[in-house]
C-alpha cells in the first residue's frame, strides 16, 4: 500500500474528514487531496513534503516514521548533514595578562591596615555584647516563662502537595473519535469512544486529547469535572498538567 492509500485510509477509519485535517495541521485541503493520490509535488519539495506526512500521521493517530522510510526510498532517500565549514580567515584573539600580584597583596595589606586603624580608634574596646536566642524546646532562665505554641485551628486551610501527574477521564455522551498523547507526543490511543464507555490515562508532565467532537465527551481532569469542553461536532485540541484545572 503506498503512502497516500495508507494516509487516505487511516483518515478514514479515524472518522475525519480532509477539511477537519486541514483545520488542525494548517495543511491546505488541495495538498492533503494530492498527497493522498501520492502525488507530493504539490508540497513544495521534499523537506515541506516529510514535514506534510509527519503532521498529518501524528493527527490521525499513527506513526509517522514508515511513512517518511518510504518517502526518502522513492526520492532519492534522506537529506545528508550538512559539515560545518571552517572560517575563510583566522581569527584573532585577544591575549590574556597574567594577574600582577604585587599591586594585589598592596591593596590587601592596606585594608588589613585601615581594619585595624577603625578597631583601635572606634570604639572597638568596649565590652562585647553577645546575644543568646533560646532555642524552642529548651528551658529557658529561672522565672521565665516558655512560650508555647499555639494549636492549630481546625478551620485553619491546609496547603496540599502539588500532584506528580496528570489524569484525564473520558465519558461518551456519543459515539466519538479521541486521539490521546502522553509526554513526549507518544500515542496512548487512538480510537472511537463508543456512547456511554469510559477511559482514563494518566502521564507525567502532559496530556494532549484532540476529539472529533467537543460537545460529545463529558472530560474529568485531575478529580475535577470540566463537563464538556466543546459545542456541538466541532474538532477540538485539549491539553491538560498536573496543575489543571486552574480552578482547582
């Protein structure tokens, strides 16, 4: 199956239209249309043409690196790095003094100098005051009292520990396609979310959920119920972390 018929397939069986593609990749409609007749001249060369085939693979929900094998083996196969070129002309650096450590012991000396001038002279010879700080738990002089801690209220708010991931749940209120992405853009499913079912993923720093209809899901994000995130049949991209809900 060459690249276009897998590219038009998938499309399909992920329930999506070319327009709804468009939509999300920012890929012209006529280019999506090309491409799925393999024809990719209408990309604008090679390296816009694998770009085309990336975006579109990772919105349908599969992956993209066949794909791309494939195209670099039918034209002419993979760009090559480009070396780094060494400068036409030399270039010249400044040359570093060694430190002059005669003028730094100098200053040095006159500072221990004028120190001990300002201790002489100022006052210095007074008896020393010393501060002693109790510390808490410690009994304190004869006669004093040792304060003590006041008891917590128990309407006192507690500050809860920021949360380690981020969990997302699912309810269909209709049958919907969903496309879910953990951290670094791995697929965790890709799919139709039939009415009724649920599903529930869990990842580190992200989620990203993209539906091919927002008014179709009822979306739970970290405990809290958002509802449903969309109107009516519209494509919708949700991204959601551990921090989400703000209002939460």
């Amino acid at each position: 199956m060459s690249i276009g018929e897998t590219l038009a397939r998938e499309r399909r069986r992920a329930g999506l239209t070319v327009t709804q593609v468009s939509l999300q990749t920012r890929v012209r409609e006529t280019v999506i249309r090309g491409m799925e007749n393999d024809d990719f001249s209408v990309c604008g060369g090679n390296f816009y043409a694998r770009g085309h085939i990336r975006n579109i693979s990772r919105m349908i929900g599969i992956d993209p690196e066949p794909l791309v094998r494939d195209f670099d083996e039918s034209h002419g196969g993979a760009p090559q790095p480009v070396s780094a070129l060494e400068p036409e002309h030399p270039v010249a650096f400044r040359e570093r003094r060694s430190p002059n450590w005669s003028a730094a012991m100098a200053l040095a000396f006159a500072l221990v100098v004028i120190y001990g001038v300002v201790q002489v002279f100022g006052g210095g010879g007074g008896p020393e005051r010393r501060t002693a700080r109790q510390v808490a738990g410690t009994p304190g002089p004869a006669g004093a009292a040792n304060p003590v801690a006041p008891a917590p209220k128990k309407n006192d708010p507690v500050v809860e520990a920021p949360r380690k991931n981020v969990e997302v749940r699912l309810k269909a209120k209709r049958a919907t396609w969903v496309n879910v992405r953990g951290d670094k853009g791995r697929t965790l499913f890709s799919g139709t979310i039939r009415r009724g079912d649920a599903r529930k993923w869990k990842a580190r720093k992200k989620l990203i959920i993209l539906m091919g209809s927002g008014g179709g899901m009822k979306v739970t994000v970290n405990g809290k119920d958002i509802g449903s995130p969309g109107k009516g049949g519209r494509v919708l991209r949700l991204s959601f972390t551990p921090r989400d809900p703000e209002t939460a």
